[in-house]
C-alpha cells in the first residue's frame, strides 16, 4: 500500500511538471477504479466512459492543486463524483423520467419473483442499477461515497460541498430508497 | 430505551455515530445493539436494512474491455494537450472533446446543409421564418425571450401528438452535432493555421438557425435546450465577428470561452440525450404500429 502511494505521488510529481507519461501512469493505475464509480453513478458504460474521461482532463488540469501529503485516489474520486453529478445534471430529462417509473416498477415488479430468478446474479445488478438510478445525483453520490468508498460523512460534506445534516439526509433518504426497490427481491430469502 | 429510529439505524450500520465524543457514542452504538437483540420489530428492521445492504454489495460492475486504459488515454491525452495550451492551473472546467466518432460521416461541411434543411422543415412544420441574421446581445448577457418568440408560442399549439417535439429533436440532434464538430474544430487548430473563413460562415449559420430552434424549444417547453442554445449564442456571436484570420491570443480566448462554460461537455450531453428521446419515440412508434 505504501509502495503504491509512493508511486503515485511520484507520478503526480512529475505529472505537475508537465511529465504526459507520468499522468498516463496515473491513467493506468486508477481509470478502472473511476469506471467503476462512474458506473454506479450513471448506469451506462458508455457515460461512465464520458466521465472517467472528464475526470482525468479536469484532474490535470487541478493537478498543480494537489496537496503531495494527500492521497491521490481519494482526491481523484472526488472529482470523479463530481463530474458524474455534472454529467448527470446535463441530461435530466432522463434522470427524472427514469425515477419515477423505475421506483414504481421496482416496488411492485419483483412480487412473486421466484426463487430461481435470483440466482441470477445479473438480475440482482440489474435491480440495484435502477434502483440507484431511482435517487437524484446528490443523494446517489453520498450513498455512494459512504458505502462503497467507506467515506465518513465529513468527506462526503467536503467532496460534495455539503452541510452535515444535508449530506447524512442524502444517505437516509438514497437508503431509503433502496430498501423499498430491493424489498421484492429480499421477500424471497426471508 | 425508545426505539431506534429507521436514520438511528443506518447511522448505526454505517458506524456514524451522532454522539458529541467518541466514549458516548460507543455507548450509544452498545445501547442500540442489546435493544436489537430484545425488540422484534427493531430487529425485523434491522435485519432488512443489512439484507438491502448485503445485495447492494452483491450488485457488480461491468468490468471495462480489457483495453480499458489505452482506449481511455486515447480520449485523454488530446485533451489535456489542449488543457496544457489553455493552463491557468485553477482552472476546472471541463475541456473534454467528443467521444471518437467516425471519421468523415460528421465531417462539418457536410452537416451546414442538413442543418439549414431542418431548419427549413422545421420552419415549415412551425409556420416560422428564420428571418435576418439575429441581432445579438453581447457575448456573456442573457437572451431573452422576446415578445415576439412569446406571442409565437402562445399562438402554436403542440398538436398533443408529439409530432412538433419529434421535429424540434430531429433538427436539434443535427445542430447540435454541427456545433459540436465546430467547438471540436476550433480547439484543435493549430496555431498555425487561424483562418477562420469557414468557421465565420458556419458560426453564422447556426446562429441563425438557433434562433429559430430556441423559438421552437420554448414553444415545446423545452426550457434545458433554450438555456444550451442560449449560452452556446455568444461565443457563435464572436465566431461570426471575428475576422477572417484571427490573432493567436483571440484564438486563445475563444478556446478559453468554450472551455470555461462546459460548452462543449454540454452539447454532448444534451445531443445525447436527444438521441435516447428520438429512440424511445421511434420504439413507441414501431409499438403502436405493430398493435
């Protein structure tokens, strides 16, 4: 882990002196990582792809910023956040369209789902997919933050810009949701 | 002790704790755990809480095509070549260029006929005349909707049926990609080549069409498009003005404008949008039509 950080903090180093393939290395180390964030909060590979993409363009950009002492993943995730929230604030037609229906079908549509249908591993991404997709970009984020990346709620108010009341409400609610788009399928196991 | 409420309980799974110091809260974190194992209905709800988590964590992702990181430095490196040219380092606007496409099919001089020829049909559609080049505001200021474009669009009615938002996308997705091939085509020129003779024309162009593509969005209530044509205006203003061959440093803020208001991450966005609304609308088409 150590090593790890070394190396990267010897990428950024040459990278803020304008070294290209010491921001490739960074590039390489992390672009899957970002994918996968990216993924979760759009639902599309091919967004994901627009906003790892935007992410790395933007973190070049502010690399000069970049505090040595801080980690690097941490300060690119956030970003990475960041610009999916834009991506997805572009587009909100379909952000609004999806939700509601996606809530509703989700609550209702797994009823008297069989036992086989969820040993499909693919129907359970599908489901968690579009019930993430049923929580607005704020609450997506923060939900996101704190259950995959393990941010504590401070991180979140400062990767976000949040108050802490604000960003543990995003969480509250964004859980919320989850339950009641995954209840149909938990019905089955209980 | 009172019941935990559904937030005490997320709270507790997520060890966030509430309490002003850490001795308290493990005390309260404790508390919550022996009223779980005595509480029934708290323990039904914490038991689902964990299960919804659980399967959260079952969800994966897609992992990316084995050639991940090569394709994605192919889309980065050419951004931030440009970044490099553009630096200020606080800087922190997108300057993302478009997603590869292929080569010629959006070539921009073919796309300035298929953009005046939605507008015509659009125009024909609408009963709207583009008429003179629009006379425009300074770079940077709102437009406005005037009482012309009000009194348009209080007199055109949508026919319900969709068919004017079917049209108004279909001209939009042409001009949006037209602007994005021109917003492409001014970040990447060199330095050594800043005539700008086909970019004055086709900047004016859209100018012009735009216009009559705003009129029409706020007729739909497309409101987002309105504001994208709206800040996409001005810079086509500058394009328009700007003479034949411009100096380096009005090429530099050109590409600095376009930067710094997302423009180019905006088109994309909305044209891509624009073309998810004309499949679902061609899918609901084809559907009806089998009925």
């Amino acid at each position: 882990m150590s090593q790890m950080q070394l190396d990267d903090a010897a990428a950024v180093a040459q990278a803020k002196g304008g070294d290209e393939e010491a921001f490739r290395t960074l590039v390489d180390r992390h672009s899957r990582a970002v994918y996968r964030l990216a993924y979760r909060m759009t639902g599309r590979p091919e967004d994901a792809e627009d906003v790892v993409q935007e992410t790395f363009v933007r973190a070049y950009r502010q690399i000069g910023r970049f505090e040595s002492r801080a980690n690097f993943a941490t300060w690119l995730y956030r970003i990475g956040f960041n610009c999916a929230i834009d991506y997805m604030r572009a587009r909100p037609h379909r952000e609004t369209n999806e939700t509601h229906e996606t809530l509703d079908q989700l609550a209702g549509g797994g009823r008297g789902a069989s036992t086989d249908d969820l040993v499909y591993a693919g129907q359970i991404n599908e489901r968690v997919q579009a019930a993430l997709s049923g929580l607005s970009a704020q609450e997506r984020a923060a939900f996101l933050m704190r259950h995959y990346d393990g941010c504590s709620i401070e991180e979140i108010c400062a990767a976000l810009d949040l108050k802490t009341n604000a960003a543990k409400h995003s969480i509250f609610r964004a859980v919320k949701k989850m339950r009641v788009a995954l209840r149909p399928l938990m019905s089955v196991k209980v | 002790m009172n019941h935990p409420t559904d937030d005490d309980l997320i709270l507790h799974f997520y060890q966030e704790r509430g309490a002003r110091n850490r001795e308290h809260a493990a005390a309260e974190s404790a508390r919550i755990d022996a009223h779980l194992t005595t509480c029934a209905s708290c323990g039904e709800s914490w038991r689902e809480l964990q299960e919804t988590l659980q399967l959260v964590d079952a969800a994966k992702v897609p992992e990316p095509a084995p050639a991940f990181e090569r394709l994605m430095w192919a889309r980065i490196a050419p951004a931030i070549r440009r970044a490099d040219d553009e630096r200020p380092v606080d800087d922190v606007t997108p300057v993302a260029p478009a997603r590869p496409r292929p080569a010629g099919w959006m070539d921009w001089r073919r796309l300035v006929p298929m953009a005046g020829l939605s507008a015509a049909v659009l125009a024909l559609v609408f009963g709207l005349r583009p008429g003179p080049r629009p006379s425009v505001p300074k770079p940077g200021s709102p437009v406005p909707v005037s009482a012309a474009e009000t009194a348009a669009a209080a007199t055109l009615k949508d026919s319900g049926d969709g068919q004017s938002r079917r049209v108004l996308l279909t001209a939009l997705d042409g001009h949006f990609a037209q602007t994005e091939v021109l917003l492409v085509e001014l970040l990447n020129r060199p330095d050594s080549d800043l005539t700008l003779d086909f970019e004055r024309g086709s900047a004016g162009d859209l100018l012009a069409d735009g216009r009559l593509y705003r009129l029409t969005a706020v007729q739909t209530g497309e409101q987002r498009y309105v504001d994208v044509l709206d800040d996409l205006e001005s810079l086509l203003v500058e394009v328009a003005r700007s003479p034949e061959k411009v100096k380096r440093q009005e090429m530099k803020v050109l590409r600095s404008r376009i930067s710094e208001d997302g423009l180019l991450f905006k088109v994309r966005a909305v044209n891509h949008e624009i073309r998810e609304r004309q499949q679902e609308m061609f899918t609901v088409t084809a559907n009806e039509g089998s009925l």
